[in-house]
C-alpha cells in the first residue's frame, strides 16, 4: 500500500499542557490513528508541538486537516510531506515524547546535540537535523508520557 510521511510544528495552547491534556490528547491520538492505519509521534518541548504522521496518504491528509483546526495549538507549519515505502514509527500508533521531563542524562545528551531556547530543547530548522531528533527521541530509552 502506498504511504507517505508528514511532519509538521505549531505552539501549544496553554491548556493543551496543563493537568491531563497532553494525556487526553495521546488517547485521542492512538484511538484515530489505529482505526485509520496512521502510525506517529509526538513530540512536545517548552510550548512547542513536532509530530511525524505515516500511513495511507488519504488518512494522513484527513488527520492534518483536523489537526489544523484543533483550537489546542496555534501557528501549525507544515515541516515535510513525502511519499514513503517503509516506515520510521512502526512501533507505535501514536508516542509521546515530552522532551522536557527527559530524565537528566538523556536530557542533557539531547541539549547537547541540540539547541536549545528558555530551556527548552529547540525544533531545528534543518529537516535533516528534524528527523534525527525524531529518531532521537525515538530510541531513547528513558522517555516520559509513553
């Protein structure tokens, strides 16, 4: 089956990560994403939102128009969007990695191949540097909100 890839950034909302947004979202996440054959990750650091989306392009097409109208993040940008064979995020259909509650060495590992902003690990610019955090973060073996 045909596939593809689509990577995007945007500005959580305040209340997207407070208490159990992060979580509800996640559920929400996994739930659409195994019924449409999606599989992905997410990233959060600081107020920033990086997720990578694979599967049939209709279904990933029809996730990133939701995702542009979800009222939970503002500033969406679309990083990457390709045709595919295979796939990077097989394992899951949907993890969360919050960047921020890394434990201290994996976090500081991160920082250190990475920018960082106010803390923050920074989304780099360079799709090239993109992906290898997102394969970063997938491999890492302390990750938070799995």
């Amino acid at each position: 089956m045909k596939s593809c890839r689509l990577i995007y950034k945007s500005h959580a909302l305040p209340a997207l990560l407070q208490g159990d947004g992060l979580q509800a979202l996640l559920h929400q996440c996994i739930a659409n994403n195994e019924r449409l054959g999606v599989k992905g990750i997410l990233l959060v650091s600081g107020d920033r939102i990086l997720q990578a989306l694979e599967g049939p392009p209709q279904f990933v097409n029809e996730l990133f128009r939701r995702i542009v109208a979800d009222d939970r993040h503002t500033d969406v940008e679309l990083v990457s969007y390709e045709g595919q064979g295979g796939t990077h995020f097989y394992d899951w259909s949907m993890r969360l990695v919050e960047l921020d509650k890394l434990d201290a060495l994996d976090r500081q590992w991160c920082l250190r191949k990475y920018s960082s902003v106010g803390g923050a690990i920074a989304f780099p610019d360079d799709l090239i540097l993109l992906y290898a955090l997102l394969l970063d973060a997938q491999a890492l073996p302390s990750v938070a909100g799995s």
